[in-house]
RNA sequence: CGCGGGGUAGAGCAGUUGGCAGCUCGCCAGGCCCAUAACCUGGAGGCCGUGGGUUCAAGUCCCACCCCCGCAACCA
C-alpha cells in the first residue's frame, strides 16, 4: 500500500570541498525526499562522492595526498557538510567502495553479455576539462573544445572498450516519446532529445590502465580502466544493494527521481538509460516482469545560478560554503530563498539583497508576524489558551469575509502536494504565501476583516472562531513548509503548543492535514519572535 | 550557422494546453492599531526586444532579425 521514493543527487566530484551550488542540489533533493516522507511513503534519499575521477587524482597531488588518504578525508568532509546542513540523506556512496566495484562489475558483465561491448582502435580528441570525447563536429572553428578552449585537446590513440550506445537510440527516442515526463523541465528534453537524434554515437567507456592511475578495472581485462562516466551512474544502483543484495535493490530500484544539473543531462538522460536498455537484456534484476528494462521514472535537471549578478568562480572569490552562509542566515531561511525566489528547473541569481527582501516581507512580515499576532490575541482574550470552541473540525465559514475555510485549506494541501510531487517547490510556497482561497496573505486579511480585537468585545463565540482559524491555518501551513524549512516548521508546531514529534508519531499524514487538529482550549505559549527584524 | 540561457511596470521574476497582462519589493494615497513601525485597501506605472505571418483572438504558435548573459580554471 504505502509506496516508496527513490530520490538521488549526482555523486560529487571532491577536488574540492562543497559549496553553494553542490548545496542547492543537494537540498532540493532533501525537500523531495522530505516531503515524500511525510506523506508516510517510504523514502531513499541518496548521496555521495564520485571518487573515479581523474581530477582527484590531481587534486590529490597538488594537496600533496596519498590518493586514497585524500579522498577518505575529502569524502568526511562532504558528508558532515550535509549533516550539519541538516540533510536528510539515508545513505551516502562513495565510488571507491566495495559495494560499487561489486555493482559496475555485475553491471559491466551485463551489458557485455548483451554484446553491446566492443574493443576498437580509434584516435579522437579528448577533453581533460570534459572528461570526454569530442567528435569533429563538436569542435569549435579553432578545433579546440568549446567549453574549455584554453585547454589543449590531447589527441587519444589507443585501444579501448566502447558500448554500443547506437543501438539504444531509436529505444531512447521512444522513451522520449512515450514518457513526456521522463526529462523535466520540457526544455531540457527538447534539449537532450535533439541531441540524441543528431548523433548519438558509440560510447569510449574504458582507458589504458596505465594512461590513468585511477579506475575501476574493467573486468577481465587488467590493462583497462572504466571511464568514469560509466561506473559514476552505476552508483544509483550500487548504493541500494545492486550485486549485493539482491532483495534491498528490488526494493528501491528504479529510482523514482534522478536530480541533476543541466549540465549532465547527456549523460543522465541519455547514456544511463541506453546502459540499462543493455544490461537489463541479461539480467532480471533490472528487469520489469514482461522483461522491459526497468528504468529511473523521472530525471529533473535544475538550473544554474550566478552569484550576485556574478558567474560563481574561485578567481573573482565569490565561492560560497554553505557552512559559512549557515551562520549568516538560519539555514531554512537559505533553503527557502533558493526555493521561492528561483524557479526550479531555471537559472537565478544568490542574492544578499534578495535573501534580506525574501526574508523581511516573506517569512517577518507574513508569516511571523501573523503567527504572533494571532497567538497574542489568543492569550490575550482567552485566557492564555486555544480558544476553546465547539466543534473545530466541522469549522465553517467567516460570513463577509474572503477567507475560504476549511475548504480551501483542503485545496491549498492539494495543490501543494502536487507541486511537491512534480518537483515544483517554487509553486508550492507561492500558493501557500499568495494562493487565492487560502494563504498567508489572505489570513492576514481575515484579521483586517473581522478585527478579532474588536469583535471581542460584541462576539466572542465569532472572535473564537476567527482566531482558531487562524491558529488551525498556521498549524497546516507549518507541515507545509516542513519539507523546505523543518526547523521553522517545528518552532511553529511548538510555538502553537504542540509537540512536533508526537504529532507526527501519533498522526498519519491525514490526520496531519484534517482540519481541526489542534485542540481547541489547550495551552498556548508565550510567543517567541521566529523571525527578528533585520537590521536595528 | 559552436553550445546553452534570456529580453514582460522603477528593480527582481511568474505566466501550463493561444481567451481581459500577474507576483514580490519599491513609490503615492487611505485604513487599522491585535501584532515584529508589522497588517489591510486603493492607485500610479507595461507598444510583453523588433518586424512580419497564422487566428475571431498571440506574451503564448510560425518565420526573420536585434540585443544581453555564461562557456580558461573551480563548477550543480
């Protein structure tokens, strides 16, 4: 009955430590997952370190580093980064691992098995900035490579594996075609599609053992290494037991979502469908039960961003660590920045002067200061508690109000799943901020009209009414948010005198979202301000 | 013919299947006084980059053009 999530960001590169852009990635597949769980749906969140890498190699030297002692204290400092970023990973791979030279094994086997493998003497330009081979036509007028020009293309003569990706071709347009939803947003499966169509050539996935000093050998031939790219994307299915345990994988296999940066679509949307078309032919486990490969649902590639007005560069030194912005800002307000301000799936711009505006009218002006107002004149007028009134589930409407009850809070709930489930988290806040029935905006609004501080005096029973709703809202609004800011969700379910531990443990996520959960006449707190005021 | 993104109110951005142009901030004028000088209402402000085309109807579809941004390294 439940259903279960699969959710992954890409494997990071740890020539470095993280920073800002990694970590929006990161929390956007963080929200997903987050969101997944509570619905009570059984969620994988995944992360890790591509370790494969020739630019570890290098960055191991230049650190003057054993390669395997740099990329252990390397890999540490990723995953504490997203722990004390609060993310909410299950598990996190790291390529170097066992489990994953067990899977790219089993996997590489597959595929050969399929007889998609095959050796051949080719001499092309490769790419150290792409890690990749250029064809003629992906050359620049000056025969360099476009994207890194002021790099010498080494021309590559030698013998290598290569997987017959051409075979998959019409198999991955029809995919397209089938699945409008497999690339998101549109745009980049216009994008992809167009690429697979003009061209979409046999694969090098193996280099000279001894041209490289790193690699997963390829297996049966020691005089080869595994490129890269080819044993990165076997981590999806490494990591949930893929050649070592075998019941895990059919678990969680396929992944439901598969994050990434525009910048990999090719190799996501493309190549890894096209490897497990391959493998699947011979091997059940990747197999549907009418013996269809089964393949990730959906993969999602996200935009990039600029950093005040800047492209983020080491040079300029505009480089942020995520750490460091924590301090600054409480990290959820960082998380809900990211997400209100930038459409998912489009490039933005980080911001300071933005965060600061976000931050004031957003999560100050709106949201605090509703919650503190409506809880001071709960105190205030009954008695320190939540009014007490008759029947909160069957809540009607304010007449002459343009307040939408608990109705449109039902629709609001609506709406913000299905924006979480189509990864539109941008959407999700809108609404909850600025929706037409039901929102913030609107409950302040509903103050304004039926002026609770006034009304006390002529209608209590109707002042209790208003002020319940506006508590009961602010309750549903918290597990709203949860997923972008769990922190602030939870001073807000405290903050209304509940426990947000017990709510969860003691409530399915229906109970969660039925209006008239929190009790009327229990006792509420004295408010804290959530959001102090920027600046004096 | 390199690749990609984009040109919508002063700034920053939304605009799914073509159907009266929206949101946040800022500005102006009111209201309110419960609240974090917060909240609410009204208003000013747009040739939706340009020129063609399709259509009863185009920001949205088609064609052409102009302009801006990113593309050494780091890098989602």
């Amino acid at each position: 009955m439940s259903e279960k999530y699969y959710v992954t960001t890409p494997i990071y590169y740890i020539n470095d430590k993280p920073h800002i852009g990694s970590t929006y990635t990161t929390v956007a597949a963080d929200i997903l997952a987050r969101s997944h769980r509570l619905r009570g749906e059984k969620t994988f969140f995944l992360t890790g370190t591509d370790e494969n890498s020739q630019k570890s190699v290098e960055a191991a030297a230049k650190a003057d580093k054993e390669l395997n002692v740099y990329l252990d204290e390397m890999a540490v400092i990723w995953e504490n980064t997203w722990k004390k970023l609060g993310i909410s990973f299950d598990d996190f791979i790291r390529t170097s691992q066992e489990r994953h030279h067990k899977a790219v094994a089993r996997f590489w086997q597959a595929v050969e098995k399929s007889g998609d493998i095959y050796k051949d003497t080719y001499e092309r330009h490769y790419c150290v900035g792409c890690e990749d081979f250029k064809t003629d036509s992906e050359l620049n007028e000056d025969d360099r490579c476009p994207l890194h020009p002021n790099k010498d293309l080494e021309l590559v003569q030698e013998e290598n594996w290569f997987f017959k990706a051409s075979n998959y071709k019409d198999d991955i347009l029809q995919l397209f075609h089938n699945s409008q939803n497999f690339v998101q947003p549109p745009k980049r499966l216009n994008e992809i599609r167009s690429y697979v169509k003009d061209g979409f050539a046999d694969f090098s996935i193996s280099r000279e053992a001894k041209k490289v000093s790193c690699g997963i050998p390829v297996p049966g031939d020691d005089t080869q290494r595994i490129y890269v790219w080819f044993d990165a994307l076997i981590n999806y299915l490494s990591a949930i037991g893929y050649g070592t345990d075998d019941e895990l994988f059919k678990k969680w296999w396929p992944a439901d979502l598969h994050l990434v940066g525009k910048d990999i679509i090719k190799f996501h949307c493309a190549l890894w469908p096209a490897m497990l078309m391959s493998a699947a032919k011979n091997d059940p486990l990747l197999q549907n039960e009418d013996g269809s490969p089964k393949l990730p649902k959906q993969i999602f590639a996200h935009g990039f961003f600029t950093i005040e007005g800047q492209k983020m560069s080491k040079s300029l030194g505009n480089v942020i660590d995520p750490l460091e912005l924590a301090v600054e800002y409480p990290f959820d307000v960082v998380r809900y920045f990211f997400f209100r301000e930038i459409g998912f799936g489009n490039d933005g711009d980080f911001n300071r002067l933005r965060i600061a505006e976000r931050y004031q009218s957003d999560l100050a002006n709106t949201l605090g200061n509703l919650l503190n107002r409506a809880i001071n004149m709960s105190r205030k007028y009954f008695d320190g508690k939540v009014p007490n009134i008759p029947d909160p589930s069957s809540q009607i409407l304010v007449p002459g109000t343009s307040w939408g009850g608990k109705e449109a809070v039902d629709t609001l709930w609506q709406q913000v799943e299905e924006y979480y489930a189509s990864a539109r988290i941008d959407l999700a806040l809108e609404a909850i901020w600025n929706g037409e029935n039901a929102s913030l905006t609107l409950a302040n609004r509903l103050v304004e009209e039926t002026k609770p501080f006034k009304l006390i005096k002529e209608d209590p029973e109707k002042t209790a009414l208003v002020l319940y709703t506006l508590l009961e809202f602010l309750r549903n609004v918290a597990w709203m948010i949860e997923p972008v800011m769990p922190e602030i969700a939870k001073q807000i379910i405290t903050g209304l005198g509940q426990d947000p531990k017990s709510e969860l443990s003691q409530h399915n996520f229906t109970q969660l979202k039925t209006w008239g959960g929190l009790k009327p006449g229990s006792d509420l707190p004295e408010p804290k301000i959530l959001f102090p005021r920027l600046g004096e």
